[in-house]
C-alpha cells in the first residue's frame, strides 16, 4: 500500500530551516558580496551590524531564537496536520475492511458458491425467450451463481452470433436468470456492497493515487465471472445511462481484467451494443 500521507509539507519545512541557517552562515562569515544568478548581494554590512549587535549584546540572537521559535511552530503545525491526515486514513481502513469482509462474505456465502434454483426446476435448466427464441441452459449446481450465468449469457449470445444486444434484451438476459434463483436478493446484495465500497473510496481523502490502490485492491478480489455479472447488473441497473459510479469505473480502468479476458473478447465485446460498453470502458 502507498503512503497516504504527502510529503510534500516535510520537504518544504526542511528546505525552509536548511534556507534560513544558510543565510545566517553567510551573514556572519562573508566580507564581501556575494553575486547570485539574479542579484547581487552585499552581505558586508549586514556582517558589520551583526558584529556589533553580538559585540553589543544586541538583538542578534534573540532573532535567531525568534526564528527557531517560527520553525518550531511550523513544524509543529505539519506534525499535527499529520496526525489529522493519520487518523483519517486509519478511519477510512477500518470502514474499508469492514465493507470488504461483509462483500467478500457475501460471494462465497454457500447461497452463492452453489446455484440454488426454485423448487419447480426440476431440471436444473434456467429458461427464457429471447427475440422470440425459447432457451433452456443447463445449470451446474455445484457451481457458483456468477460461472452459471456466465455460461447461460454465452448461449445465449453464440446463439445470435454477430448480433449486438441493447438494454432491453439485456435487462431481460439478467432478469430471468436472477428472478429463477431461490437466493435471489443474496445474489443482488453482493453487488450492492462492491457499488458502496467503489463510491466510500471515491469520496475519501484519500489521495488519487492511494484510491487507485484502493480500486485495484477491490478490484483483484474479484474473480472473472463476478466482473461479469457486475459489468451487467451495472448496465440493468442503471437504466443503461451514464451516471457518475460509471465514470469512476471508467477512470480508475476497474474492468481491465474483463476486457483483456477471453470471455469478453469472444462473447461480451461482440454481443453488447457500443453505447453500453463505453459506460464502463472509454477503450471498450
């Protein structure tokens, strides 16, 4: 994980001490004038006064403590900004660990891993028409939800091979093989957790590129089949329109592991109308 705190206060307050011991090493040692790129500066008489004021008992050093006394502060300042940016990255892993556990849960519930389908398929087939077409895909009971519609959407789409697929045969694809699951709301449940953990990281202060990490880490708990049927529940339940969730999957490249599957190459790229794969992809 990188770090979630800049650096860039720390190298700015280092450069500011480092700055001000160096002004005043060449107030007290150079005789001359000293000839910078720009300007030229004589430090001789800023020596002089100096001389005096320390021959003097002047004010020399306690000008030098009032700039400590600055520096201090200043670091002091960033130190507690740091501890701010610290508690809020702790408050964040902790939101984030909880919302990813209750996910991960959810996928690998026995309601998920098996594929539950209602009483009356006795068959272990999931049934729908498609343009008019009865189709009736065989169902794997020992596999998960998400390889078993894979495999149905596959059908489906070798089917009507060389046809594109728009929102309502989608939706309709998705429908009736969610709607013929006992644990259907198990089912749907799991992608509203990864929708709200992808929308917690986005809003966080996290840094951007601590999100993309974030965005990769979710995104690599996720096996190809479950981005699949995330890609799709995406396009049923958003109507189809592009809203900003969309745009942040787009931004940190969430389904790049999709897109460079064979699954996707051989069967989603083919069977998905263009205005729907530019939702989650602007390479699609």
């Amino acid at each position: 994980m990188g770090t979630y705190m800049s650096k860039t206060c720390y190298v700015f307050g280092i450069f500011l001490l480092c700055l001000i011991i160096f002004g005043f090493l060449i107030c007290l040692n150079c005789d001359g004038s000293i000839a910078l790129p720009v300007i030229t500066i004589d430090w001789k008489c800023i020596k002089d006064v100096s001389d005096c004021c320390c021959c003097g008992g002047g004010n020399l050093w306690a000008a030098i403590s009032c700039m400590a006394s600055l520096i201090m502060g200043i670091l002091a300042f960033l130190a507690w900004r740091q501890s701010i940016k610290t508690r809020h990255y702790t408050s964040f892993e902790n939101l984030y660990s909880s919302l990813l556990a209750q996910q991960r849960n959810l996928f690998e519930n026995s309601y998920i891993i098996r594929t539950h389908l209602k009483i009356d398929h006795t068959k272990d087939k999931v049934t729908t028409i498609i343009n008019g077409t009865d189709f009736s895909v065989n169902i794997a009971k020992k596999q998960s939800v998400t390889t078993n519609f894979c495999n149905y959407y596959s059908v489906i789409a070798n089917a009507y091979s060389g046809q594109t697929f728009d929102f309502p045969t989608i939706s309709k694809i998705w429908n009736d093989y969610v709607t013929q699951l006992v644990y259907r709301a198990n089912f749907l449940n799991c992608f509203k957790f990864l929708y709200n953990i992808i929308d917690t990281i986005e809003v966080s202060e996290l840094s951007d590129k601590d999100k993309a990490l974030y965005m990769e880490r979710t995104q690599a708990l996720l096996n190809q089949d479950e981005l699949f049927c995330y890609y799709i529940n995406l396009i049923v339940s958003t109507g189809g329109y592009n809203q900003k969730h969309l745009a942040t999957l787009r931004k940190y490249n969430f389904f790049k592991d999709l897109v460079n599957s064979d699954l996707y190459k051989e069967i989603l790229h083919n069977s998905i109308a263009s205005s729907l794969k530019q939702m989650m992809s602007n390479d699609s």
